[in-house]
C-alpha cells in the first residue's frame, strides 16, 4: 500500500534557500515551455522529453550556470511532468475522438511564479537522520516537526511552500500496512446528500453540516477589506495575504477534520453504506457556495480512503466509489438509472425518498423504483414497479 506523510518544516532562518530553489525550477518550468511553443511554431511539431533534458544540461554549462546548484534529478523531474501532462492532452484528443470520453484535458500552460510551490526528490539528492533533513547541493541541513514514524520505503521526497508562506516536506513511502480491521455489525444503511442537511439515511436520520465556511464569513469579509487597502506588492499586502490564506487553511482543516470522524463514525457503525451519485459541479453552477462548503466529493475520498484501511476492499468508478461485490440503488425523478448486484448475499436497503432523489431498495436480489408520471396539473405520481436489474454508474461504497 502506498501512503504519504507529511511534516512542517520548523521556522528556521535558511528555510529560504528552499523558495530559492524552487523560483529556480520555475524559471525551468517557463524556460522549456516556451522552448517547446517556439519549436512547434517552427517545425510543426513538439520537441522530446529526452532533447528538452539534454537542452537544460547544456544550458547549465554556457547562460545558466547557477542553475548547476540544483539536483539534476529534481531538473528531471520538472521535465517530466511537464512530458506527462503534455501527452495526457494529446491522449484525451485521441479518447474523446473515438468516444471513450467527454472529459477535457487543456495544454499545460505556464503557472504563475506565485502558484509554482513544490519540487521533488526520487531517487538521491538529500540525506534523512532522525527529525532532519539535509539537501546535499546546498549542504544545507532543515529540521522538521517528526509527529509520527516514517513506515516502509520511500520513494519521493517533496518540498512544498504553502500560500501562507510555510514549508512542509512530504514522504511518499511503499509497502506500508496500515490495515486495521473492524469487527463486522450487520447494519446497513442507504444515505442521500442535500443541501439542507448533508446527509440523510434510509432511516431518517439526518447529519448536518458545519458549514465552517458559512461560520466564518464575517472574519473572511474582514480579512478581505484589509487587503484591498494595502498597496498590491508592499510588505503590508503581503502579510494581508498570508493572513487571509491562513484563515482558509483553518477553514478548510476544520472540515477535513469533521469529515474523517464522521466517516470513522459511519464506518464502524454500518457494514455496507450507499451513497447516490451526483453532479457536483453542476450543483455548484446552481447553489455554489453552499455545495462547495459541504465538500461531499472530499467526503467520500476520505470514506474510501477509511474503507481501505480498515481492510474492506474497495474499487473506483467513473463516477466516484464503487464497491466490487456490491452496488448502490439510486435514483432520481427525471432519470431511471438502475444498478446491479454481483454476489449472491444482498443485504436489505431500505426505500427513502428525499427532495428530488429517490434511493432505492434491495431485497433477495429485487429492486425496487418508484415509477414517476407527471399529472395534468404538473404534479408528480410515483408508483412501485419491479425493476430490471442491469449496470449503471452509481456511486457505492459497501463494506462486507
């Protein structure tokens, strides 16, 4: 299993040879960019991975000298993610052309010097003892806040400056079992999202939100005032930046917080839990800040994420999560999409109807949906009908 780990970097004065190194690699970033833009305005086509690298080894010698301070591997691997997601946008053309797809893959552009905040170690370039961490082209050593043991093998190193001005150091480590097994309840439960209350189940139970971004609007509104008085580019604006940045960093770990519990809670409670799918970012054109704020799609990463480590298998669909044994009933009133059970043990569902979404029941293999027709007077009918059992792409995580 791979897993990361992520440490703060202490605040110690040198910690800005770090931003320096990774200015450097923007200026790579842009550098190799606008190389390759000019090479197909000439030729008509995109310059390789392996000419980009030799061009950058040769620049190290001749106008870029201080860029031969930097780990040649770290240089590698601003190349190379730039390679990658130029033939991702070359491969979604291809899809979409031949209908696999409708999803769009836009053509790396050059970020912004302000928004270029990690470089990464993959193989060599930095020594690890204890709780520091040395970068050998600088033999520069940084202390970092070691909450936690480093499991199983690392392969990445990545440093990272946050908009708040904070450096952190990520561990990107393989073979590490983070399984702990629950002990099996035989509950099951079905439960449908809204903007209103986050999530209601079958049961009628209903779980809602926080809202910690709602909470925090007025000192938001505050921090944002603050800013706009500041002259764009002094010292004062910048430290209204960090401010505001670090209100939104607060916000957005609340709620991760809650989230994990929530999920810990859900996990050790039920055996199998259904969740319907959505179009979020529909939802968010719609109600958008409120759809935004509830952040169902982290929640159901983070459930996922729960599943695994608890030692309940779970696989991934287009869609969202979806259990391999086991699928979600769900439905809406303008959709009939339906689902299918693999194995031959279905636990019972049970039939709720919330807002405009239908969640829909299983039992000894038969499901069943409300039929919807549409009265003269515009209203709505719903009639129980047995449902043809065939695949759909609803969102399910289930637990056996």
């Amino acid at each position: 299993m791979r897993k990361a780990y992520k440490f703060k970097l202490q605040n110690q004065s040198n910690t800005v040879r770090i931003g320096n190194m990774i200015d450097d690699m923007w200026q790579i970033h842009v550098h190799i960019r606008q190389l390759d833009r000019r090479y197909h305005h000439m030729l008509g086509k995109n310059i390789s991975i392996s000419r980009l690298n030799a061009h950058v080894a040769k620049l190290k010698k001749r106008t870029k000298t201080h860029w031969k301070d930097l780990p040649s591997q770290v240089v590698q691997d601003v190349v190379l993610r730039y390679g990658k997601s130029r033939d991702a946008f070359f491969e979604n053309i291809k899809a979409r052309k031949a209908g696999e797809t409708t999803r769009k893959v836009g053509f790396p552009k050059i970020k912004p010097r302000q928004k270029y905040n990690s470089m990464t170690f993959t193989q060599a370039g930095y020594e690890l003892e204890g709780n520091r961490i040395k970068i050998n082209c600088i033999e520069t050593g940084f202390s970092f806040h070691k909450h936690r043991e480093i499991n199983g093998v690392i392969k990445t190193l990545t440093l990272k400056r946050d908009r708040c001005g904070d450096y952190w150091i990520c561990f990107s480590c393989e073979t590490v079992d983070n399984t702990e097994p629950k002990s099996k309840t035989g509950q099951s439960a079905g439960f449908d999202y809204g903007n209103k209350t986050f999530l209601t189940s079958d049961a009628g139970d209903k779980i809602a939100s926080p809202q910690f971004f709602k909470q925090s609007l007025r000192t938001l509104q505050s921090l944002n005032k603050a800013l706009t008085r500041k002259v764009k580019g002094s010292g004062n604006w910048y430290r209204a930046c960090r401010a505001l940045a670090r209100h939104h960093r607060k916000v957005a770990r609340q709620r991760e917080d809650w989230q994990w519990k929530l999920a810990d809670e859900l996990c050790t409670k039920f055996d199998i839990l259904c969740f319907e799918t959505l179009n979020l970012d529909g939802m968010k054109r719609l109600w958008g800040r409120k759809v935004s704020d509830h952040a169902f799609y982290q929640f159901l990463q983070i459930l996922q994420q729960k599943c695994a480590k608890h030692g309940k298998p779970s696989s991934k669909s287009d869609n969202g999560l979806r259990q391999q044994n086991l699928a979600v009933i769900v439905n809406t009133l303008t959709k009939t999409s339906l689902f299918q059970i693999d194995s031959g043990h279905v636990p019972n569902v049970g039939l709720t109807t919330t807002g405009t979404s239908t969640l829909l029941s299983i039992s000894n293999g038969q499901a069943w949906l409300p039929k919807v027709e549409r009265h003269s007077d515009g209203g709505l009918l719903e009639k129980t009908a047995v449902a043809r059992k065939h695949k759909s792409h609803a969102l399910a995580c289930g637990y056996h």
